[in-house]
C-alpha cells in the first residue's frame, strides 16, 4: 500500500500552507535537489465513528435480550425455527460485537509501523460479516431442505407471538443503524445482520399466520428459503464492495483518468502518470502520482502554488490523502522493482 505520510517533503494543508517535515535527510528544492522531486500531501482526519458505536451498542444491547425471549420462546413452544432464529439472532448479536471491536480498534492512534492506524480493521469487520452472512445463508437453505421433505409440528399461536415480539426489537434494532449508517463498510454489514433478522420475523410472523388458517406446516421452509435469498444477495454485494478495499482497487465513484485528467490540467505540468486510487477505510480515499513539469525550476514558491492547486483539482473527488511527487523534466524514473 502507497504510504501517504511516510516520505512526505511538504504537508500542504486546506488552507494552501505547506509545512517542510524533516525526516533525518535534507531535500533542498530546484535543480540541485538530489532525487529530483518533491512530495506533496494533505491530510484529514478519520471519520468519527462515535455516532456508529452509539448505534451498535444499542443494537447489539437489543439484539442480545431478544435472543434470550426467542429461546425461551422456541422452548415453551416448541418450535424449531423459533429456536433456530434465536441462533440466528446470538451469531448476529457477535457479529455486532465484532464491528464494536473494529471502531475501537480503527479510533486507536497511528503508530511507526501503523502509519494509518488501523482503520482497516473496519473493513475486515465488515468482510467478516460478510461471510457469515453467507455461511448462514447455506444452513438456511439446508434446514429449508429438510423442513420441506419432513415439516416439523409448530404450536403456530406461540410462534406468532414470539416473531410479532421480535419484529417490533428487530425493526427498533434495524431503525437505530440505519439512521446512523453511511458509508461506512462495517456499520452496513451490521446492518444486513439486523436486515436479516428483521425479515425473519416477517417471514416467521407469515409462516405462522399460514399454519394456523390453513395447516400447511411447509410454509415456515418456503418462507426462510426467500427470506435467505434477499440476505445472499446483500451479503454478496458487501463482500464486493469490501473485497474492493482490501485489493485497493480504485472506489467506484472515483474514475482515476479523470484524476489523472485534473492533474495534467494544472499549470507547468508536462506530463502525469504512476497515477494509483484507493481507498484507505469507509470514506477515507487516497490517491498518490507523479508529475513531471515542463522546466526544471523546483523553487519553493512555485511548489507551493502547485500543491496549492492540486489541492484545489482534487477537491472535487472528497479525496482525503493526496500524495504527489514533483519531478523536472530532465529527471529520469528509476527502474521498476515489479
């Protein structure tokens, strides 16, 4: 992964200001400088993820009890999917655990082998959600099997009062992070979880519905066969998207021609290219490259108006972490290590 603060000559802020770091060498600017570049940078902070852990830990909190009254439910009953869902409900209880582990860990400081911290950490929550999604999806689909070919005997009245419950704590659950949730990975996988429980309560709520008016016992498999592919689909989408992040793929929203585009724009720049997009955590891009100018003057001043500049054609991307290396036009690129 490119490292946008490690080798930075010149930390350009907001407000156009560059601010020389010095990293135990001298870079001297202009003709006389040794490597022939210069490296310019902006920073922001994470997002604040303390509304996302508000949201979770109530919905973690919600999720929790109600799998206890589920239990209880499925026992007194004597219902299978009750039981089953209530099983459901504990994994998606942990899965909200992980991705409160995750913000602590991503809001813990950047250290000297950390240099982004560990916003990752985030991510990996949400890939991790991710796949239990679809783990969970494939028993579904193998208790569903079983159930059409040997329906159980549910007490149907007990189940409907259990799942009517159980709607009211997933939609409050499911209420709660959405309106916390926006662009962060983890926060959505969250999200899926109580998504899916929320439509198990549906589906439970109109599985019992059906066998108590008309008997057919196979209605609660058929039901939660549905109900597992609305889930697969989500899940997938997420495991896309967050596979996307760790293979540092450019976002979709970012197209790096038109990156590489604005920065050919800019005044005095002959040439642009080694152009890489990416996407450190939810919502925090980064982007890194080289411009060669059309001279060889590298004279702080001009710097400056240039980091400035650039500042101002990458704006319109929200990119958060901006590095570019400024070569002459005599400097030559050292040869590939790939």
């Amino acid at each position: 992964m490119p490292n946008p603060g490690a080798d930075a000559g010149h930390h350009m802020q907001p407000g156009g200001s560059a601010h020389s770091h010095d990293h135990g060498h001298a870079h001297e600017h202009g003709h006389s400088h040794d490597l022939g570049h210069e490296h310019g940078h902006t920073h922001s902070h994470a997002p604040n993820r303390n509304a996302d852990r508000r949201a979770l830990w109530l919905a973690f909190a919600i999720t929790l009890t109600f799998t206890a009254v589920e239990i209880v439910g499925g026992w007194l009953s004597g219902s299978l999917a009750l039981i089953a869902d209530a099983g459901h409900m504990f994994t998606d209880a942990a899965a909200l655990g992980l991705s409160l582990v995750a913000i602590w860990l991503a809001n813990r400081p950047a250290a000297r082998r950390r240099t982004y911290g560990l916003y990752r950490a985030e991510i990996l929550a949400a890939f991790f959600n991710g796949m239990t999604l679809v783990i969970l999806c494939g028993w579904i689909f193998y208790e569903a099997y079983h159930r059409l070919l040997s329906p159980p005997e549910v007490q149907s009245r007990q189940m409907l009062l259990v799942a009517v419950v159980g709607l009211f704590a997933n939609a409050g659950s499911f209420y709660v992070l959405y309106r916390s949730e926006g662009e962060s990975l983890n926060l959505r996988g969250a999200l899926l979880h109580v998504l899916g429980d929320l439509l198990g309560s549906v589906g439970a709520i109109g599985a019992a519905l059906i066998m108590m008016f008309t008997g057919w016992q196979k209605a609660d498999p058929v039901i939660s066969i549905v109900i597992a592919v609305l889930i697969l689909v989500s899940a997938w989408n997420l495991l896309n998207e967050t596979t996307r992040v760790l293979l540092e793929m450019a976002p979709r929203h970012i197209n790096p021609q038109h990156v590489e585009t604005a920065l050919a724009t800019l005044p005095g720049v002959e040439e642009v290219h080694d152009v890489h997009v990416w996407t450190i955590t939810s919502g925090v891009e980064a982007v890194s490259g080289h411009l060669r100018l059309k001279d060889d003057d590298l004279n702080a001043a001009r710097l400056e108006d240039l980091f400035q500049q650039a500042y101002v054609a990458l704006k319109q991307f929200h990119i958060e972490h901006v590095t570019l290396q400024i070569e002459p036009y005599h400097h030559k690129d050292p040869p590939s290590q790939i």
